[in-house]
C-alpha cells in the first residue's frame, strides 16, 4: 500500500485576521460570562485546548461551530462574527491575542 500525501493548507491574510477577530471575540464573551475555557469546552463538548486555539486565531471555525457558540452565549452571530471584519487594522488584533496560556 502506498502512502497517502497530503497537502498542508496554507491560510490567507485575510483568513488569518477572520480567524483572529472571531477568536477575540469568543474570548470577550467568555470573559463576560466569567466562564473559563474549560467550562466553555465542556458546554460545546470539545476540549479546552479547541478553545485556546479559537481565542488565539490558530484554528477557524466552523458555521455550526459558529452557530452553537453564538447560542450558549445567547448573542447573535453577529457578535462573534461582526460585519465590519475588514475594518480593524492588524496592529488592534495582534496587540488583543493573548499572551500565553490565559
């Protein structure tokens, strides 16, 4: 048998910076309800490590994903996934990530 191959997808800027907003904006609600990643992993039944790497940008998310995030902090999408994405400048995304392991 041979092996398969396959092909590491590489993001676009445009990609990252969704992947980024959207994260800090997770971050903020959770925040907000004062839950910790742990407690918003265990209501969306994945890990809290998924949860870090949404909060820092490292991995998209989902529609579904998206929706039922959207759904245990009783906001509208909108919230997590804001209209005017392409209005914030990097600089005021990078300077909002996390540093480490909060």
């Amino acid at each position: 048998m041979s092996k398969r191959s396959y092909k590491s997808y590489v993001k676009t800027p445009e990609e990252n910076k969704v992947n980024k907003i959207v994260g800090l904006n997770i971050r903020d609600q959770r925040i907000k309800h004062r839950w910790t990643q742990t407690q918003l992993a265990e209501r969306l039944g994945i890990t809290f490590q998924q949860i870090g790497k949404y909060e820092k940008g490292q991995n998209g998310l989902s529609a579904s994903r998206l929706l039922q995030i959207s759904k245990h902090f009783n906001v509208p999408n909108h919230i997590i996934l804001p209209d005017n994405i392409y209005d914030k400048n990097d600089e005021e995304i990078i300077m909002k990530l996390p540093q480490g392991g909060e």
